[in-house]
C-alpha cells in the first residue's frame, strides 16, 4: 500500500455573505483523506465496480488569513506493465475551493509539500522502542476518529490454543503484536450475507511473550478499540484436497502431489472423519464419495496419520491399490479430528 501526504498553504479573505466553503478534490486513487488547519473534514473511498477517478466534495471552515490543507491519497497497487505506460497516472488531479457563488479558486499551481507513508509508520512507533517517543492520550470519551493510532498492552493465554484477535469493532487498517505485523484488516467491508468476511486475525504464538504483549493499530475509518478481544481458537478439525494435477509444494523437493494434515502444537490426529481418493463431493465442510472412489482410502490415510501430530498423503493411485477409474481425474479429500 502506498500513503502519500500532499500539504499547501491558502489564504482566506471571509465574504460578507458568510455563505459556506466548498472544496473540491479529484483524483485517480483508492482512498482519499482530507484535512483542514489539521482538522479531519472527509474522505472518499474508491469501489470495485466504480469508475477510475474518485471525488471529494466537502463543506470546510477556514480562518482568515492563511490556511493548510492536506491530503492523504492512498493506493493499493497500480498497473506497473503494458502498454502506454508513460500516459498513466494515479493520484491527486485537481483541487479548488469555491465559495457560495464565488469563481471556482484552483489550487493546482500553488505550492504543494509531500510525504510519502504515514510518520507513524516512518517512525516505528508500533515497537516497543519507538513507542514512547511520541505522546498517547488515553481513551476516555471515545469518539470515532479515523486515521488514529492505538496501543495498549495485553498477557498471552496460558495453553496451547491458537490466539487471535477479533477486530468486529473496528474498520479498516493495520495491526502489530511487539513490532510485528500480523496483517491489515477490513471488517467494514461485509460480505453478501452482511458480516464481515473476516473477524479473527491470527497472531502467531512465536510473536507473543508471557505478558506486556505490546498491541498497536493504526485506524483508517473509525473504530471502537474498547471492544477488542483477545480469542483462543480450539482447532479440533483439520482438511485437506488436493488434485492429482496441483503441483507439489516448493518444500517436498520433486515429490508429487501430497495431502498435508497437522494438528495445532500438543494436539494429534484422533480419527479420520473421511477420505476418499477419486472424485469426491463437496469440501471441508460437506462432503460425500462420488462415482469414483478408492476403497483402501480411509484404511491408507488411518495408517499414515492417526495417532501423529501431522502426516502426509501422496495423491497417487499406488498409494490406493491402483487406479480406482481411468480417465478420469481424481484428487484425495481428507478430513481428520485433533484432540
């Protein structure tokens, strides 16, 4: 993701009519923040299906006498081959300001500064070294601001399930555990059935200590960190499909096609749900035997994984007895329980 600030100076001569300002943003980017004397006034936000260009229209105050606007443009990747590159462009176009029935006043000749990345980011301020080298203020009345950072400090879960955190109440942004990014997250982005396709962003346990864990976000739209928690995720499932014509993890050097099932850490394969080599129905979560189907598969996944933290299964027909359907392309479907 590239953030770039844009800042310029206007100075203000205030009309009798007191009639309200208007500025006027266009640009070709994803996202768009503004602000005003460093006051947040707005943003817009690209869609998928919308046109290229994304515009800002947005009723600010100003002082008399000399004003700062900045502009945060935010883009997520841009093409960076094909042809007539050199007549691409991306970012910030064009800026005016219009009072009541006043001419439009463009700002596009006037100075601009830049900035490329947020200073928080530039600064490191998600480490525990860098952390108190800048001011927090602690949450008392909330307010939904966007473009805020957070921190805090939490104690890991005793045990060995897996720890994550559910970020419901949050928007869109980043988070860190001691220095390290576990991801961005966009939970007010929902999906058809009006949830948010995600929740729970997983934090590694090797990222975690005992206690004085250091949690910062950087929150783009709004969101309420009072309501964060910390989960631990019980995994008692584990699946795995695999077509005979998928091709072999960079890790098994030259190997074909393999089913690789692991239980989380203290943890192993108790039983196998089901399995079925040749062409089974469904996925991880419904799942039948089709027209075509090995009959040593259970047997032959039993012997490789029960009893082990985590097994691997070539999708081969040796590996079954022999080719249970030729002609026809199978794949192996592997569901276990973990206790």
């Amino acid at each position: 993701m590239l953030t770039v600030f844009l800042k310029c100076s206007y100075e203000y001569r205030p009309s009798d009519d007191g009639q309200l300002v208007l500025l006027n943003v266009e640009s070709r980017a994803h996202v768009l923040h503004a602000f005003v004397n460093t006051e947040y006034v707005g943003s817009v936000h690209g869609s998928h299906d919308g046109p290229g260009n994304i515009i800002l229209n947005t009723n600010i105050s100003l002082k008399e006498g000399e004003n700062t606007i900045s502009l945060l443009s935010v883009m997520v990747g841009s093409p960076d081959s094909g042809a007539h590159m050199e007549r691409r462009s991306f970012g910030i176009r064009k800026v005016s300001i219009q009072q009541g029935q006043q001419p439009l006043y463009l700002l596009n000749n006037e100075l601009w500064g830049y900035q490329v990345g947020l200073y928080g980011e530039g600064k490191r301020i998600y480490t525990q070294e860098e952390a108190s080298s800048v001011e927090w203020t602690e949450i008392n009345n909330l307010t939904y601001h966007p473009l805020t950072w957070y921190k805090t400090t939490f104690a890991a879960p005793v045990g060995n399930d897996v720890v994550a955190l559910n970020l419901t109440s949050m928007g869109k942004g980043e988070v860190w555990v001691n220095g390290e990014s576990i991801g961005r997250y966009w939970v007010s982005f929902k999906a058809p059935s009006g949830q948010p396709s995600q929740s729970l962003y997983h934090i590694p346990q090797h990222f975690l200590k005992p206690i004085d864990n250091l949690l910062v976000l950087v929150e783009e739209i709004g969101g309420n960190p009072l309501e964060i928690t910390l989960n631990t995720v019980s995994i008692t499932t584990v699946c795995g499909n695999v077509n005979e014509l998928s091709s072999p993890a960079l890790h098994t050097q030259g190997k074909g096609p393999e089913v690789h099932l692991r239980c989380q850490r203290g943890k192993h394969i108790s039983a196998i749900e089901f399995a079925s080599y040749g062409n089974p129905a469904g996925d991880c979560t419904t799942f039948s035997t089709g027209s075509c189907h090995a009959t040593l598969s259970e047997s032959v996944v039993k012997q490789a994984c029960i009893g082990k933290r985590g097994c691997s299964i070539p999708v081969s027909p040796a590996r079954f007895g022999g080719d249970p359907c030729p002609g026809i392309q199978k794949s192996l479907l592997v569901v276990a329980n973990c206790r």
